[in-house]
C-alpha cells in the first residue's frame, strides 16, 4: 500500500476515534471537507506543514500518523 494511502487511513482512524467529523477537521486545519477526504483516500501528498497541522489537530504528532504499519 502507498505511503499517502496508509497515512490517509491513520488520519481517518485517528479522527474517528476522537469523535470528530472531516468537517471539523478541515475547519481545525483551515481547509476544506473534500480535502480531508482527498487526504483519507491517499488521493493526494500533503506538505509536512499540512501533516503537523493535522497531527495537531488531532492531538498526536506526525510520526504516530506516519508509521508505517502493515494493513
């Protein structure tokens, strides 16, 4: 599985278990709904600046969302 793919999962995984919706998240992030989904689908890279603002947004750090684990 590609590495945006798998990071795009543990974004969704990470937001599901915290209650929050793709809208809340883009607003946390200042952007837009169908960006995050673009991002949980792994349709698209994202710049690490993104990635720290959605690690933060979630309450975890980037390296929790990049590990790579084997789906």
């Amino acid at each position: 599985m590609e590495i945006k793919k798998r990071f795009g999962l543990a974004v969704k995984e990470k937001r599901v278990a915290l209650g929050i919706s793709q809208e809340e998240l883009a607003m946390r992030i200042e952007a837009d709904q169908a960006y995050v989904s673009r991002v949980e689908a792994g349709q698209i890279n994202v710049t690490l600046e993104t990635m720290q603002q959605i690690a933060s947004a979630l309450k975890t750090d980037a390296a929790e969302l990049l590990i790579l684990r084997q789906i």
